[in-house]
C-alpha cells in the first residue's frame, strides 16, 4: 500500500484528495483491498457499479468480445453500436443516440445540439444552482456551483444559472434568447437535492410554449438508480434531450446523449465526433450490463430498498449533528452538520469499520450502493452510523 501511494504521489496529478486504500478485487456489494480487507460498497463507484462488482453476464460479454475488435471508426456502422441505440429508444422516450466516453462529453454533446437548435439569435441555456454537469470548460460553465469554477475564468458565455426548485426564477430567466434548459432531477454532486415534481411539470409546459428544449442530465440518476430506469419518468413528463454515463457502462467509459427526432435532426454529417465513442467493446458490455439490468427486475426492488434505507436514516435526525436526509431511490444524502474536515474524518471512520461512503455538496454523506445491495447491510451501516452519531 504504502508502494503504491509513494508512486501515485510522484508520477500522478494531485487532482484528487484520495483516501488511503487501494483495491485490488470485487463480489457483489463487497469490494477487497489488496491487503484483503472487505469493505461493504455504498458509493458504487459514485453511482457507477449498478451490479456491483463480477457480474457474470458482463464478464462473458468482455470475453466474447475481446477475441473479435475493441476499436472500429465511427466513419463505419458497428452493430454493436446499434443494439445498443435500439435498446435505449425503445426503453425511453427518446429516438436518436449519439455515443461518447463519459457524462462531460455527453453534456457537451447536448449543449452543442440546443445550440443548434435555438440558432444564432437563441443561444442561451439555463441550468440550475446546485448543478453538477461535467469538468470540460462547456460544462464547467453549465454546472452553477461557484466552488468549481475557481482558477478557469474566463468561462464560456451562455448559461444563465437560476435558484432550483423555483418556477418563478425560471419563468423570469426564460426569455427570447433562451434555447435550452438543463436539470438535474435529483441533484448529485450538489448534495442530493430532488426536483418537486409541480415544478418539474410548470418547467416542461413552460418549456413546450417557448420552444425551449427540456433537457435531463441522468448521468448519476439513472440506469435504474432512483427506482425507474431514468429519473423522468417518476415526473410523467417526456424530455427533448436525456444524457447518460455511470452506470451505463457496466463499469467501461460509456456516454449517450438521447434526443427526440425533431431535435437529433439538427446534427448533420461533420457538426459532432468522437474517437472512441460507440467503439465495439464498450457497446458489447454495456448492452449486457443493460440487458440483465432489464430481464433481472433488480429495478423494481429499488423503491422498496431506498424507502427501508431512507426510513432507517430518518430515524437518525434524533441527533442533533443530523440536518436532513433526502432523496429517492438508492440516491439518498445525510446532510450532516459537520466541516469538510470533520466530513472527511466520519468517512475515514466508516472505512475502518467496512463501509465505502461517499460526500456530495459542502456536508453531505451520499448514499448510492449497488442496486443488489442487501437489507442486512443496510442494517448493518445503520447500526454503525447510529453509534458513530451517538459520539457527536
């Protein structure tokens, strides 16, 4: 361990606050550090490992393919590519995908095809505070917490940033200038924050009598997470533009930016690329990573698991360190009152007693394990968080 800290220190970035474990192996909901210590997982990856971890019907899928092609061009159609397109439009609202390699560049994708869309004289998207929508500078621009942007001005123009969950903010900010509207349904990196659903329905009518495009980032919501295959769905409403990443994947770098067909059509032949986006490996795995999400029903026990977890959690605000606890699904926060210090020490404390942990927003612990996670682990990380809290 101590090796592998010294080498990441000298030949790696320090782009990453990391802590101190390095893992070597999975199974299920258990992951094993290379000193063999089993940790229960509930960050997933950050929303990632949906399966958690050695998923049989994703090992066959890289073994099948990695005897055949890993890379093809784009210039050429690839039928795993289209399984897979075929298999998102007809489990979604959406027509058309364009593949990429992760959430940002599914983003970028969507906030190039609003451009479009919207012309020279409509070139404006709103997106909303507590957003989180990506690192490249687009995203960067588009995602309204202040604490990323510090150290890359000048920012890109266009994105006008508006208090969430209130239509009147939306209503005054959505004038003639204006393409797009980006939302998170249930806010991730931003502290787990969840969309009222009136709102979400005044955002979509409004949105349809301006010929504003209503655009959802699923990239940490969907794929199942929050108890439906993609988070709009719990808001009965139809976006113009979806994007995906996570656990899309099945653990590979796989990004998609779905949109309806009116609004696909504006991308011709040369306006948008990639390299490696769609490649024949990646597409293989996530279609078997899909495919078992949706034969397996391992979705429909998600609302039941997340309302124990959250009921478990609730039970906890008897402390007074507790601030909140909110969510749906298994995309649940405790917002603590605590610093980033102190934050960082409980998640400490959690490994050493076997649990993986997560921190969204200035003080929230998150919350997103494997889809499979068991109930006696549940009880097991509440046991543990209530004797944890019971020392504040």
């Amino acid at each position: 361990m101590e090796n592998v800290i010294e080498k990441t220190e000298r030949y790696v970035m320090h782009t990453y606050r990391r802590f101190p474990v390095c893992f070597d192996h999975g199974e299920g909901c258990y992951i094993y550090d290379i000193n063999g210590k089993r940790y229960v997982d509930f960050l997933g990856g950050i929303a990632v490992n949906a399966l958690g971890y050695h998923v049989k019907p994703v090992i066959e899928a890289v073994d099948e393919q990695k005897e055949k092609l890993f890379h093809v061009s784009n210039l050429y159609y690839i039928k795993e590519q289209a399984e897979l397109a075929e298999l998102l439009v007809k489990n979604s609202c959406l027509d058309k995908v364009f593949f990429c390699n992760s959430g940002a560049e599914a983003n970028e994708a969507a906030v190039k095809l609003a451009r479009v869309y919207g012309g020279e004289k409509r070139d404006n998207i709103i997106t909303m505070e507590g957003s989180f929508h990506g690192r490249t500078m687009f995203t960067l621009a588009a995602t309204a917490q202040e604490k990323y942007h510090k150290g890359f001005y000048p920012l890109p123009p266009g994105f006008v940033h508006i208090p969430f969950n209130d239509i009147v903010a939306a209503d005054r900010a959505m004038d003639d200038s204006v393409c797009a509207l980006f939302i998170e349904l249930v806010q991730g990196e931003g502290g787990i924050n969840v969309a009222d659903c009136s709102y979400v329905k005044k955002l979509k009518k409004m949105c349809e009598e301006r010929d504003v495009l209503f655009c959802v980032d699923e990239i940490q919501s969907g794929m199942g997470r929050t108890g439906r295959l993609f988070s709009y769905e719990w808001y009965e409403i139809e976006p113009d533009i979806m994007t995906l990443a996570k656990a899309l994947g099945g653990g590979l770098p796989v990004g998609a930016m779905l949109a309806k067909e009116r609004v696909a059509q504006c991308f011709k032949p040369g306006m948008h690329a990639t390299t490696f986006g769609g490649n024949p490996f990646c597409m293989k795995v996530a279609k078997a990573h899909l495919d078992f999400l949706l034969s397996s029903h391992i979705i429909d026990e998600v609302p039941k698991k997340g309302d124990y977890f959250k009921r478990g959690l609730q039970k906890l605000k008897r402390f007074s360190v507790v601030k909140d606890i909110r969510g749906m699904g298994l995309m649940l926060g405790m917002e603590l009152n605590l610093d980033s210090d102190s934050l960082r020490n409980f998640v400490l404390r959690a490994m050493d007693a076997g649990f993986l942990l997560g921190i969204a927003g200035e003080n929230v612990i998150r919350f997103e394990p494997p889809l499979i996670i068991d109930y006696k682990n549940i009880d097991e990380l509440l046991l543990f968080l209530e004797k944890e809290l019971a020392k504040m």
